[in-house]
C-alpha cells in the first residue's frame, strides 16, 4: 500500500534497536538482511533483484539512513564505554591518592613524633653544657635530613630508572639512619626486575610502613638484629615479597584484620592497590608476606 522505497521504513526500528542492544555487528547483519528483504519482496519488480532508477534511489536511501543510525549508536556505545573506564580509572586513582595520602600523614605524625622523643632524649642528656647542646642539635638535623632523604626517594620519579633491589637498599639504608637503629642490619635480595612507576612507589611505601613498625616493635631497648627482604618470582605474573625480622616476634593470638592500628590499616591498603594480599607469620621473629601482581592488570 505505501509508495515504492517507503515500506523500507518498516526496517528502521529493527536496525536501531537490534544495534542498540545487540551491538555493531547484529545491527549490521539485521540492516543488511532487513535491505535485502525489502528490495525482494516490496521494491518493483516484487520477487527479485532488479535495480530501476527508483528502486535504486530507494536503496541509497536506505543505505544512507541505516548507515548514519548504526555509526551513531556505535559511537554513543564506544563513549559511554570510555567514560565508564574513565569513572573506573578515576576511582582507583582516587583510592591510592587518599590510601597515599593518609601513609603522608602518617609518617609525618611518626616521624614528629620520633624528632620529639629525640629532643626529649637530648634535653636530658645536655643540662648546663653548651656544647652538648650544640652536638644534640646537630644529631637531630642530621636526623631529619635523613627523614627527608627517604620522603624523597619515595616520591622522585626520577629513581624508577634504579633496580629495585638497590632502589630497597638505599631506602632502608635512609630508615636505619633516621631511627638511630646502628645494631640492626637490613638485608636486600631482590632478582633484577623493575616495575612501572605507580607500583614501584606503592610498593615501597608498604616497605617502609612494614620496615618502620619492625624497627619500633621488633627490636626493644636498642636490640640488634636483622631484617631481610626478599622478593622472587611465584607464579606467571605473581611475585611475592618477604619482610623478615629476628626480633621478640608478633604477640600470640595477633589478628592483623582486627587490629585498629593504622598503620596496619594503611599497609592492608597498599596491598590491595598492588593486587595482592597481606599475611602476617610469628616465631621466631615476625615474618610479613605480600602476594601481589607483577604487573598491572590490562584494561
């Protein structure tokens, strides 16, 4: 009953919504068998194919119209697909921004905290004499220059070009320093691998955080000891690393989910940014095992 090419109409909604909800390709597929079928059966001559001067203007404009549909809805769907990647990307970066965030705020409090306790310490030490005045404030400013080595090296880009193994070495090097711990050795043995700049620092801040608490708890009334960290390959793209220490171990019965510490809290939290799970082993000594990606998972 419509006039010739109009009974191509009829199609349009099947192409849109079949390439709406089935995607490009269906939506290609129907366009095409949805043309064929209306050139066969309403384009005259009816029952075959047959191209006249108005079955053929009929055909381009069909072509055309199903052509820009599908491009539109393709290019809507490829957007609101990147723009959920992008809410997604945004999210996680959100996350280690604020899990980084609150390591900052943390070491700054431990590390005022410790410069106090430094100071304190001195006061006593000095009394009336001048130049052990001069000789405990110069202790305390090696002390916090060591403190800022390490803020350094955790947040320079420019020492992703180190392996790893020495990148470790140094900053526990810079924590040995910073806390006066001269009896406590800290052993490295890391293969020759490297890891992007994002886990690299993230991983280092778990180090420290871990590093730091065993140099406080581990080790009590200037005990010497050793902390050996050790990183090795355990699966196709897994890797875990070991933090180690020989000291008076963790307390029996220690539930690391349960703890309110923050510390713990921001350690749990590194982790997962890494992909990986944290637990805790006593006696003897206090072991710390991360289980995590080598790499970033694929977008």
């Amino acid at each position: 009953m419509l006039p010739p090419g109009f009974p191509y109409l009829t199609f349009f909604p099947a192409v849109i919504l079949t390439t709406f909800f089935c995607g490009l390709r269906p939506g290609i597929t129907c366009a095409v068998l949805s043309g064929l079928s209306a050139w066969y059966f309403f384009l005259p001559p009816s029952d075959g194919f047959i191209v006249s001067a108005q079955s053929g203007l009929a055909l381009a404009f069909y072509v055309f119209i199903v052509a820009v549909d599908i491009a539109l809805i393709h290019i809507m769907h490829t957007t609101s697909a990147r723009l959920r990647h992008e809410r997604a990307v945004t999210a996680g970066l959100y996350e280690q921004q604020r899990t980084m965030f609150q390591e900052l705020q943390h070491r700054v409090a431990n590390n005022m905290q410790f410069v106090a306790a430094l100071l304190t310490l001195q006061k006593r030490r000095v009394g009336n004499d001048p130049q052990a005045a001069l000789g405990a404030l110069d202790e305390a400013r090696v002390r916090l220059e060591t403190i800022s080595r390490i803020h350094r090296r955790l947040y320079d880009p420019g020492r992703i070009s180190l392996p790893v193994g020495q990148y470790l070495q140094e900053l526990c090097t810079d924590l040995l320093k910073a806390t006066g711990a001269r009896n406590i050795v800290c052993l490295v043995d890391v293969p020759p691998v490297r890891f992007d700049l994002t886990r690299l620092t993230t991983l280092s801040l778990l180090v420290v955080e871990v590093v730091t608490n065993a140099l406080k708890h581990a080790f009590p009334d200037g005990a010497g000891g050793t902390i050996t960290i050790r990183l090795e390959a355990t699966a196709p793209e897994r890797m875990t690393l070991t933090i180690a220490d020989d000291g008076r171990g963790i307390p029996a019965g220690f539930d690391p989910e349960a703890s309110r510490s923050l510390g713990m809290r921001i350690a749990q939290g590194l982790a997962s940014q890494l992909d990986g799970t944290l637990a805790y082993a006593g006696g003897p000594g206090t072991v710390v095992r991360l289980d995590f990606a080598a790499a970033a998972p694929a977008a």
